[in-house]
C-alpha cells in the first residue's frame, strides 16, 4: 500500500488518510497534511507554532466546539436532498476555536425526474382545451411542417443600443402574424408538425440566466414569461387545427431553456388531454423523430453535435425507419441563420428566428435573416412546396 508523511505529525500513513480536495489530491502529493492533523488544527487543539526547532506544534487539548471543518459526511447529512453544497465557511477565533459555519448550497437542477413531477403535480388543475369541429378538407398525402426557430420569449433589447426594440410584446405578435399567414397558405394536410426547436424561453429561472448561468437581458417575470409563452403556443396549436385534421407539437430543449421547455411540454400536454386532434410530445427526449410515408423527420436544438454527427444518430435510433424511408430530413436552431447540410442520405438545415438581437450578440457582429416557414411533404415525393414569411411582411400586417 502506498504511504505519505505526514508533513505535520511525521506519521507515514496511507494516502487515503490524507484531506483531498479532489480525487487527484493524494497522488500529485499537493496536499500533505493528514485528515486527523487538519480536524484537530480546525478544532483548536494545536495552540501556536512553538520555536523553529523542535517539534512543529505545541499541543493542548480544549473541548470540541462541534464538528470537524473536513468531516464531508456530517456536512452532507445536514443538506437537503434537494441541494448540493456548494461550498463551506467556517468562522474561527484567534486560539482556533470554531465560532461559526455556513454551508453554501445550491439546487439540484441535475434531477430531471424529480423536476418533472414537480410540474405535473403543479399541471393537475390548469384547464383543458375542449375539442373542437376538424376541418372539412384534408389531404391524408400531405403533412405540413411549421418549425418555430428560436422564438427567445422575454427577450430585452433597447432599440438604439440593438438597431430594433424586442420584448415579450413583440415576441408573442410576430409569432402569431406568422403562424396566421403560414397556415393560410398551407395546403389542407391531413397531419401537421408544429416544432418548437428550442430557446423558445430567453431565461431558464428566476434569475434570468441561461440554464447554464450565463446572464441574459429579460424583460418581465420568469412566471410571467412562461405564461405568455404557453399562450402563444396554444394559440399556434389552435390555428393549425383549423387547417389540419392532427396536430403534434415538440418543444425540444435548448440551452437556454432546458427546463422551461420540459415546462412548456407538460403544461400543453395537459391542456390538450381531451383534444383527440391533438397530440403533444412530452418526452425530456433531446431527439425527436417522425415517420411520415417515405419520409423521416428528426429534430434536434443543434448546439450538442455537428451536422455529420446527425447523420449517425438518425440511422442508429431509427434504423428501420432508415432504411424503409427516402427523404430525410433533420431540423435544427442554436445558430438563428439559414444553414443546409446536404450529407449523404440526409438534410440537416438550421433554422432563421423571428426573434430580434440583444445587446451582447449584436455588439459581437451576428447578423442574420429573420423569417418563419411551413414545409409541405408529400408522402411519396418528400419536400414538394414550402412558404415564407419574412419579418417585413409580418411588420405591415395587420
């Protein structure tokens, strides 16, 4: 068995004995004092250094204050399940006496499931869609595709510092003119594919940051923004019934928006239990995949893997559908511009947004159309007509 010396006690001890802050700890020899000389040091039992020759400590023993500074599992055993610690202050007089300790947490957002059922719990009472009369026409043939770019709902951008204002406001009616004009021009299809690609939300919280952190210019309430968010969605929803005899609707997870998406997913999928017409996906999924005739769909946000990549996982998690399908097709945003990847055996294309710039993309020189589209397949001949509604036209209508 390895062994250390102890730097203050001079014991030869094995190297789990000693404190670690990290695994790597006890075999790049960074930290040399044992775990017994650290606890007694935090608790006081070592008074000053006595002189330079000698021995390194003079001890004398005082009365425990309360737990060890490094005993990991008692600090732990005085967190909740539902946080993970972050970090641990400890308050200590001039003799070396504890006086105080804080224990700095931070939530467990790594729990997927347990958010999940949190939200279900909190879906029980909102209300349900009742159904409503499926149009006259449709074409069993067709499906129309409506992907939503990154909508980026509770955006804030200053007009004069950004070029152009954006705000909830604007988010919410840029997309409902759009999604007015689109299923206007789209063909009666018996089936529609609403794809909410991700960072359909700006902010994933309270504390208007990214899921990841990062600080986002917002404008209103993390609960306000959600609310608007859910209606503009059911509103989309709403429309396409009009035109279309089913609907389905994914909300794919951004990096902005990871959980408020899984959010916006249950809510609408409770919403629209009793609508037989309407199928929402709620799966945490990163992927989603949809198999129309000779035509396979699958969707990602883009901002976990490259174009070529795409190709392997779409083969690999639907291989019968692969190898049964012709016209592949991969949907993707992260990216907010037009981008198509032909590769072989599919298209992976990156969608524009309708959502204006904020202040830190615009100071850094992205530039990019702004425009929403409904793709119409047929589904024995793939991608045969597609409509447009740039952000212009969505201005000048009424």
């Amino acid at each position: 068995m390895s062994t250390k010396v102890c730097s203050k006690c001079r014991a030869d001890k094995p190297l789990d004995a000693f404190q670690q802050r990290s695994r790597m700890s006890a075999r790049d020899g960074r930290y040399g004092i044992c775990r017994e000389c650290a606890n007694a040091y935090a608790r006081g039992r070592y008074a000053k250094r006595a002189s330079q020759s000698g021995s390194d400590f003079e001890t004398e023993e005082r009365t425990d204050p309360g737990i060890p500074v490094f005993d990991d599992l008692a600090i732990n055993e005085n967190v909740p399940d539902s946080h993970l610690v972050k970090g641990v202050s400890t308050l200590v007089d001039g003799d070396g006496n504890i006086k105080a300790r804080w224990i700095k947490t931070v939530a467990d957002n790594t729990n997927v499931d347990a958010i999940l059922d949190a939200v279900r719990e909190l879906a029980v009472d909102l209300p349900r869609a009742e159904p409503v009369a499926a149009p006259e026409l449709n074409d069993d043939d067709l499906l129309a595709v409506y992907p939503i770019g990154d909508a980026h709902f509770g955006m804030l951008a200053w007009g004069q510092e950004c070029g152009e204002a954006f705000d909830l406001e604007i988010a919410e009616r840029n997309l409902s003119r759009a999604v007015d004009h689109l299923t206007a021009l789209a063909p009666p299809a018996h089936n529609a594919l609403v794809i909410n690609i991700g960072d359909f939300v700006h902010a994933d919280g309270l504390g208007n940051t990214t899921t990841k952190g990062t600080r986002v210019d917002v404008d209103g309430r993390w609960p306000k923004i959600i609310r608007v968010s859910i209606r503009a969605l059911r509103r989309t929803v709403d429309r396409c019934l009009e035109r279309h005899q089913h609907v389905t609707l994914w909300n794919l997870r951004g990096n902005h928006d990871d959980l408020s998406a899984m959010v916006l997913a249950i809510a609408l999928g409770q919403f629209y239990e009793h609508e037989p017409r309407v199928t929402v996906c709620q799966s945490p999924e990163m992927f989603k995949w949809y198999r129309f005739g000779a035509n396979l769909i699958g969707a990602t946000h883009g901002d976990k893997l490259k174009p070529q990549d795409m190709l392997g996982v779409m083969a690999t998690d639907r291989a019968k559908d692969w190898g049964e399908t012709k016209h592949r097709r991969f949907y993707c945003g992260h990216i907010h511009h037009e981008v198509v990847k032909e590769l072989p055996g599919v298209t992976v294309e990156y969608l524009r947004t309708l959502a204006g710039s904020d202040a830190w993309h615009r100071g850094q020189g992205y530039r990019s159309g702004r425009d929403m589209r409904v793709d119409v397949l047929h589904r024995d001949w793939g991608l045969i007509n597609r409509h447009i509604v740039g952000i212009e036209q969505i201005r000048r209508s009424a």
